[in-house]
C-alpha cells in the first residue's frame, strides 16, 4: 500500500490544517501571536486524525484558556448562538 495522497487527499489535509489553525487562532490570538504567529503554531503542531495539535507546555496552554475565558466574557467569541 502506498503511502502517497491524490491531488484531492493532499487538498482535503490541507484545508483540515487551515481550519484547525483558524481555530486556534481565533480562540487566542494573543497567546498564537506571542509563539510566532500561526506558521510557529503549525511547526509546533503534530498532526492527528483531527488535525494539527499543539505541543505546548502547561503554562501556554493556561495562557491560551485565559484569553479565550477572558474573550467569551466580554463576548467577544462565538458561543455558537
């Protein structure tokens, strides 16, 4: 079995990679800044069958919660309504 994706295999992992960077982005903008910016993220991200996950520490984990805690409080993220 080859190990090689089709045009639209390679795409599709693409886009998945977009979205879940996106994501992350918009949670903590401040926190994905501070590591670099979104390509730093993705060098630090291993990918999974969900998509890329972050190999952070505990206290940039905490960094990110916070500011996503502190963003929904103040409404500024989207809580799906």
């Amino acid at each position: 079995m080859s190990d090689r994706l089709s045009v639209a295999e390679a795409l599709a992992k693409a886009e998945q990679i977009e979205v879940m960077l996106g994501a992350i982005h918009d949670t903590a903008p401040e926190a994905v800044e501070a590591m670099g910016g979104r390509d730093a993220l993705a060098r630090r991200s291993e990918m999974t069958c969900l998509g890329p996950v972050p190999r952070l520490d505990a206290d940039e984990w905490e960094r990110m919660s916070l500011e996503y805690e502190a963003r929904r409080e103040h409404g500024s993220v989207n809580r799906g309504h």
